[in-house]
C-alpha cells in the first residue's frame, strides 16, 4: 500500500520569551493511502502543531528545527512556494480548528466557492463554478442552491462544518485534513458529522488525516491511530489492534478513563498527574513522571519507538533487550 505522506524525525519549537517550547520533538509516522488516521492526545500535546507543519500554516514564532514531510515523495517543507501552494487545496485540502470563524460574514457560500475557484487561477466562469459547488454540496448532503445563496449566520454550526468540508472537496484533493472537525458542535450534529466522514472515507477516493482529543471518534473513524503524548508519538497502530490491547502505559490509561466508567460509582478514573511543560520535558521518557511503570531507565534514557507485531510504541517495556520489560502485556509482541 502507498505510502502517501511520511512524516520523518519532525521537530517544531515554538519560541517563546522564556526559551524554546518543544511542540513537536522527533515526530515520524506514515499515512497509507486510501485510509484514515487519526492524531489524538490530550490538549496542548502537539497535535495542531503537527497539521500545520504539513500544511505550511505554522504560526510566524514556530521554527521547524529538523526532520522531513514527504507526499508522494516530495519534501513539502523544502518544496517551493509556488509548487506547494499548486499542491495544497488541489492534491492537500485542509480544514483547520475553527474554521467557521474564517467565514467571511460578508459573502454568500457561493461566493466562497468562487472566491476559492480565483485563489487558485482557475479559469471556470460562474456556471462552472455554481455546478462543482452544487456537486460537492450535494456530497455533503446539504441542499444545494439554498446553501449557495445563504450568508454564514443564516447556517448552524453542522451547516458550516459541511459548507467547509465541501470547499475542501472541490478540487478533489487525495488527503483531506481536517483539526478537530467536530468539536464545538452538539452531540447530534457531531454524529453527523461523523456519519459524513465516514461516506468520505469509505468511496475510497480519498485518504483522511484527523485531529481528534476525542479517542471515541478516532475510534469511530479511522483505520490507524497515533497517539501523542507531550509533543512525542507514543504508539502508532492500526484501531482496531489499538483498543484491544493498548500498549503504551498512556494509551491504556486514556482507553481506561473512557472504558471503565463505573457505573454505580459514575466516576471516570483518569491518569493521575499533568502533562508535563513543553518549556521544560523531562528527561528520559516524557511520561515517566506520571507512569506507575517507571523504572530508573525511564528517568534517564528516551525510549525509541519499538516494533510490535501491529504498529510501534514509544516504550521500554517493549524492548526485548530490556529484563524489565513485559512481554505478553498490551500490544502483543
Ligand atoms: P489543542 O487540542 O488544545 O489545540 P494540540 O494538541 O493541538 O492542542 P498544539 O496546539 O499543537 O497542541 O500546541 C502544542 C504546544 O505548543 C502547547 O503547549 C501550546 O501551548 C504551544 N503553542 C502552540 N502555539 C504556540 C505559539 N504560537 N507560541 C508558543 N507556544 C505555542
Ligand atoms: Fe512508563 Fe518507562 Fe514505558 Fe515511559 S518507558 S511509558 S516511563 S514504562
């Protein structure tokens, strides 16, 4: 299977008066054409800051230090102005964490559609442009020519989300990114939403990259699943083998605190402790101050991300050099 994007050794800081945040530190993974993967993890753990990286958006006090972002082969880091704005939309669409407040009050969808159409020097006049608009709005189930006519407030929130999705499917791109895409909705249209996606990703013409903090929509959409915790990718493995045996101490923690609701006490349990600095990560592993794993070489050395038999984790216990670790346990060797 194609290995359309492949992210290598990314490292982005954001600088900062007191030092240099560490967003994103040593990031590699790979998205597989034709699928979906979702990036989750708490907030404020690097997730944004990965898409952006990918879709050049990073803001102006980010510094990309090292590492290499490959589509189709092609480094989009070092690629040139002109060529990776050709790719973005066209071949990479994007559809950023709050997005509707990029509707512009004054325009109609319509006039979003052309306005798109002209970013990208397109030479189609209106009546091409109102009938890609109406197929596309037609893909996202939205009734196309009220919609056309309709300025932003005269929308709910479900309306915009699909109006967006739908401006990023026009030039039916081969990776639709998308940052949190149901967040700041009602639970019925998050649904929605998600029963959306899930036609886009399954007509096979398209590959999905998600921003999710939400582990139950990864659950619900994606086929592959990496997790960051503290800027770091922790465990990168297929979602089906993710919530059954979770590997990493922080992946079962997270699955824990959605599965085991207790339904007489109706407490959550959660992980004990808080994501660490960025300013400042600890040494060693970023989660040894929180995991009840830790042994003195998780204080000191940062593990490397070890093969499993499905996917990869960031985690001593999985290397088979190490007499501490457990093997058998989570993610099956
Ligand atoms: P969320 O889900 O809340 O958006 P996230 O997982 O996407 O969080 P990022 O937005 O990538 O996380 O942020 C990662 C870290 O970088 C956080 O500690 C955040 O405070 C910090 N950060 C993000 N943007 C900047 C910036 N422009 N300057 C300084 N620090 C920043
Ligand atoms: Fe826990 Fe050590 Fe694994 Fe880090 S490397 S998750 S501290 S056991």
């Amino acid at each position: 299977m194609e290995r359309l994007l492949e992210i290598r050794h990314l490292d982005v800081v954001y600088v900062v008066r007191e030092g240099d945040v560490h967003a994103a530190h040593d990031v590699s993974f790979s998205v597989t054409a034709g699928r979906a993967t979702a990036i989750v993890g708490e907030s404020a753990s690097g997730k944004s800051t990965i898409i952006e990286a990918i879709t050049r958006t990073l803001p102006p006090n980010a510094r990309v230090r090292s590492g290499e972002i490959r589509y189709r082969g092609q480094d989009l880091l070092s690629l040139e102005r002109e060529a990776f704005r050709r790719l973005r939309w066209r071949e990479i669409a994007y559809v950023p964490q709050a997005a509707q407040q990029s509707l512009n009050p004054t325009l109609t969808v319509f006039e979003h559609f052309r306005d798109t159409v002209r970013a990208h020097d397109l030479p189609w006049r209106d009546e091409e442009i109102r009938r890609r608009a109406r197929e596309t709005l037609h893909r996202v189930h939205l009734p196309t020519d009220p919609v056309l006519a309709a300025y932003p407030h005269q929308l709910s929130g479900g309306m915009k989300q699909r109006v967006l999705i739908a401006l990023a499917l026009l030039f039916k791109p081969k990776l639709l990114i998308l940052d949190e895409p149901t967040s700041a909705l009602d639970v019925v249209t998050q649904a929605r939403i998600v029963a959306l996606l899930k036609a886009l990703r399954d007509d096979n013409t398209m590959t999905l990259l998600l921003v999710t903090h939400d582990i139950t929509i990864a659950a619900e959409l994606a086929d592959d699943v990496a997790v960051i915790y503290a800027g770091e990718l922790i465990e990168h493995r297929p979602t089906s083998a993710l919530f059954s045996e979770p590997a990493h101490p922080y992946t079962r923690g997270l699955l824990g605190s959605i599965l085991s609701i207790d339904a007489d006490a109706r407490s959550i349990r959660s992980i004990p402790g808080e994501a660490p600095s960025l300013l400042h990560p600890p040494p060693g592993c970023r989660f040894h101050p929180r995991c009840p794993k830790a042994w003195e070489r998780c204080r000191v050395v940062r593990p490397e991300l070890y093969e499993l038999r499905t996917g990869r984790v960031r985690c001593f216990l999985y290397d088979p050099s190490d007499p501490n670790r457990s093997a058998g346990e989570g993610g099956g060797r």
